[in-house]
C-alpha cells in the first residue's frame, strides 16, 4: 500500500466507497464520477501506478482484472456489451496513479473513443 494513494485508502477502509467487489487481491467499486450507467473501477490490492511497471509477476492480477470485470457485467446484465478500459499515464487520462480498470456499460459506445 501507498499511505497517499486515494485507491490504497479505499481499500483499507480508510475512506469511504461502494464497494461491489472484493477478494483478497482485487477490489471494486462505483466509479464517483460516472461515465456511463455503469461505470465500476476494479483494482489491485497491491499498489502499483500503471502498467509502464508491471512486470510478469502482475500476470495473474493483470488477467483477473479482466475476469472480474466480465463477472460484474454479467452480473449487471450488461447484454448490449460493455468496455474495459485502463488509462495508462496522465496524457491518457489516468488521474489516479494506482493501476485500475474502468468497467463502464448500459449506454452505446463509439469508436474511436475518446
């Protein structure tokens, strides 16, 4: 953990989130400025700022973020389809520097975002 990470905080219960999802290396919770419908943010325990230091050690964290993020969207009925995204770097959008997946469904999405 990061004592001033905001994601670290989350996840110690230092601060409050709505919490959707959680086991011993992942959690999620409602994004607090929602792009979408549905917009859920899956993390890490384990504080890393983004993929520029993942490393194979993250390969099953990385691929679980992936898994969870399906679970919650069948969870979710999330028929029409969804999108995963993670923003890697101020330059693309990343405002928290603590690795995260950004769940976002229940709305038409275009391409190319953003």
């Amino acid at each position: 953990m990061s004592a001033d990470c905001l994601f670290c905080k989350i996840a110690a219960k230092k601060i409050p989130a709505k919490i959707v999802y959680e086991d011993p290396g992942l959690f999620a919770f409602e994004d607090i400025s929602p792009q979408a419908p549905t917009h859920i943010l899956i993390c890490p325990r384990k504080h890393f700022e983004s993929l520029n230091e993942a490393t194979t050690d993250h390969q099953a964290v990385l691929g679980k973020l992936q898994l969870v993020a399906a679970q919650l969207a069948r969870e979710r009925n999330l028929v029409e389809g969804y999108r995963t995204v993670i923003n890697n770097g101020g330059g693309a959008g990343q405002s928290v520097f603590h690795l995260h997946l950004h769940l976002l469904g229940g709305r038409h999405f275009r391409w190319p975002p953003g």
